[in-house]
C-alpha cells in the first residue's frame, strides 16, 4: 500500500515492526534498489517453505528487487509453488481461484486506475505455467486480447511441481513425469507466438542465469505495461524436485536449457518500442507515477 | 544432520565480488558487510542448496564458500534474533 495512502503518524514509526522500519527506511520500498545491491538492504521477501535451490525462488526474490515500485505493486497469483514465496512478501498478494488470475487482474487494475487517480499501480500477475497455460489460459488470452494494462510472468518449471510431477501444456514432448509415465504426447505450447498474436505489447523470454537481466526485464515489462497495454515474461524456473536436478547443479541445468532451447528473446509492438526507446528506458529509479 | 554455507571472510573480503548474493534463491539469507566488504550468511535462512558454492567456485573463481554441518558453525549469524538493519552493523 502506498506510503502517502496509510502515513505513520510522526514518533510512532519506531513502534511498528522492525521489518516494517527495515523496509521503509532503508529498503525497496524508498528507492529502486540494484541487483549489484543484493545484500545490503532488506528484501521483502520473509521466510517461506519452497524447496531448497528451487530456481523459481530465485525468479521470485529478483522480481521483488526489480519492480518500480514496490509500495504500489499488487501481485495477482495462484495455488501452484510460487505462491509459497510471494504471499510472504511485503506487497498486497490476491490470490486468484485456479484458472481466474488474468480475470482478476484486468478487474483489478482497472478498479485502481480509478480509485487512485493519483498514484500509478502496477498489478502483476505470476503463476505457474499450468496455472496460466493451461487452467487459466482462457483468461490469460482474453486479458491480451482485451489489452488490459498489466504484466503477467509465468513461472515455467514445466510441470504442476505443486501436486506432484503432472505434466502442463508446457512440459516438453516426450518426458516422462512421476504422474505421465508414458511421457508427454504433444507439443509445448508456443505461448510467446499466443502473446504475439493476440498483440501483447512486450514479450519476454528469460532464464535465471543473469540477475540483472532478469530484473531490467521485469522492470521493462512493468513500465510498458502502464503505458502501452499486456506485457508478458515467460521465464524457465527449474522444478529441482520433479526434474530431479540435484541442487548444487540447478544453475548448471539453467545456463544449459537457455543455450539449447530458453536463450533470452525479446519482442515489442511498433508502439511499445517506440515508447520504450523514447521514454521508458531513459526513467531512472522508482516510478510513482 | 544439515549442512549450511559458511564463507571464509578473509578470502571473499578481498575480492570486492558479491556475486553469490545474486544468486541465493532465498532473500535476506546472503548478506554484505560494506565495511569488511565481505559476503556472509545467515544460517537461519540457509537451506542449504549449494548453489552459492558453484557460483563462488565456477563463475567468481574464488572459491571462498564450503558447506559446513549446522552444529560445526561457530557463532553463526542468526538474522531472527536480530533483524536486519542492525545485523549489518552486528556483524562488523
Ligand atoms: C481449480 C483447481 N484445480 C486444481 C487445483 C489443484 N492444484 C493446486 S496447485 C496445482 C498445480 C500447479 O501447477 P503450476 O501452475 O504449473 O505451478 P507449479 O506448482 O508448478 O509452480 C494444482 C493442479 C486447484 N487448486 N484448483
Ligand atoms: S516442488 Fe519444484 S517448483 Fe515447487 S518449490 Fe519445490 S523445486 Fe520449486
Ligand atoms: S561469490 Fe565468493 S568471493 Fe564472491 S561474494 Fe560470494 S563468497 Fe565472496
Ligand atoms: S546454500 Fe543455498 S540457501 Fe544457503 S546461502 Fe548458499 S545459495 Fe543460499
């Protein structure tokens, strides 16, 4: 919630929590941090239960240090692992029914656009790729086709990791998962040819291997969003688990499956570009409006 | 029986990297000492992964991190009992 809407009344800031102090005084939520700053400030992100060396943990931490303003975020997800990490974080979570993510969002920024005039809010929403791909992917093609102005990431493991090892439309032809013995029999989904059909304005494709790509990404992503209409990142987070990847190797596994077949693509729309190349990227620091 | 990381300070305070710390999966658990300008952990929120260890052996080339059993860790750096602001300034 943003700091002009709920002030702390002065001489009573040094009686509310010390994450919040923490948080507020010196962390993401007065400035936009860096990557290269990771471990000198307090990140939003508490404790949480998602496994050991899960590389959607990681995708997760680094989407809480890159977004512009993390006081004026509202993250939309799903059951699925993700939403372990991110309902611990300092930043209000919606957590949609299984299917209605990008429903929700587009209902969502719409109704803040007009409750707050004055403060800009960017809704992201992040979920597992079968939370989107598959049992919200009418919503997901939908909120695109309507161009409704937010981010949506998918947290590609290539699996439900959170029920046990079935496979998603985003699972690769052939494995074999504890609950698809036989192997998967079609195709992954092209969801970034979807996006560019449907006329997403930004889409991004994106492995772990480089933090601070990572994050200019998700910034970008959030920044065209506001201006220009849907923005989508789909991002290959390893399920360590379902896949079994030992954990010292999960960044191995990454920097592999990008260089075979996850290499980072971009794509714009003729106005994204133009408003990335002429205003978006010359923004410095936290965007409030 | 667990294994945390534990970092040699005298090793990763002379390199000026910091490049584990992007690369944790877990917030708030690699943390940067500005003033020692050394890497360290807080072995409450450590689960133990390892990917630090790759990071610091095969991309920094340093090779400052070692995976040590919970109870071989002497005075470990516990952030809960603490917090943060003020485990920047304990740790110095
Ligand atoms: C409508 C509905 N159907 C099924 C479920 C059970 N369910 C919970 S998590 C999950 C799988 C999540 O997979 P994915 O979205 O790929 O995320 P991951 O856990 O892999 O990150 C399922 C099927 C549910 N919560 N709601
Ligand atoms: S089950 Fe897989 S995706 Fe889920 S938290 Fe564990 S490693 Fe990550
Ligand atoms: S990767 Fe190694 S040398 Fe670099 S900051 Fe971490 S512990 Fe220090
Ligand atoms: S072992 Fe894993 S959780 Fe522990 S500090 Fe290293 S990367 Fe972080």
């Amino acid at each position: 919630m943003s700091l002009e809407t709920i002030k702390v009344s002065p001489g009573f800031e040094k009686y509310l929590p010390k994450e919040y102090q923490d948080l507020v005084d010196d962390g993401p939520f007065v400035k936009q941090r860096k990557v290269s700053e990771m471990g000198s400030f307090k990140e939003a992100i508490e404790e949480h239960p998602m496994c050991a060396g899960c590389a959607m943990t990681l995708f997760i931490r680094l989407t809480y240090v890159a977004l512009p303003s993390l006081e004026n975020s509202v993250i939309v997800g799903t059951a699925g692992c993700g939403r372990l990490a991110i309902s611990q974080g300092a930043v209000p979570f919606i957590y949609g029914n299984y299917g209605d993510t990008n429903a929700v969002a587009s209902g969502l920024k719409r109704g803040l656009d007009i409750r707050f005039p004055n403060q800009e809010k960017d809704v992201v929403v992040m979920a597992g790729d079968g939370g989107l791909a598959d049992i919200g992917f009418h919503a997901v093609m939908h909120s695109w086709f309507r161009n409704e102005k937010f981010t949506t990431i998918m947290l590609d493991n290539e699996v439900y990791g959170n029920t046990g090892g079935q496979e998603s439309g985003m699972t690769q032809k052939g494995t074999v998962m504890k609950m698809a013995p036989l192997g998967k029999k079609g195709e992954k989904m092209d969801m970034i040819a979807l996006a560019k059909t449907s006329g997403v304005a930004y889409i991004a494709r994106v492995a772990p291997t480089n933090p601070t790509r990572v994050a200019n990404t998700i910034r970008k992503a959030v920044l065209i969003a506001r201006e220009v209409g849907p923005t989508y990142i789909q991002a290959y987070t390893s399920c360590n688990i379902e896949y079994a990847i030992p954990t010292p190797l999960v960044m191995d596994d990454a920097r592999e499956v990008e260089a075979d077949r996850y290499g980072f693509t971009e794509y714009f729309t003729d106005e994204a570009k133009s408003y990335w190349d002429n205003t978006g990227r010359k923004i410095k620091g936290t965007v409030k409006k | 029986m667990y294994s945390v990381a534990d970092i040699d300070v005298d090793i990763c305070g002379a390199t000026k990297c910091r490049l584990c710390t992007q690369f944790c999966p877990e917030s708030n658990t690699i943390l940067y000492d500005s003033v020692r300008g050394t890497a360290y952990v807080a072995v409450d929120r450590c689960k133990g992964c390892e990917i630090c260890v790759g990071i610091c052996d095969d991309l920094a080339k340093h090779e400052a991190i070692k995976m040590l059993p919970i109870d071989k860790v002497v005075d470990g750096f516990e952030i809960c009992k603490v917090g943060f602001k003020e485990s920047l300034v304990e740790a110095k």
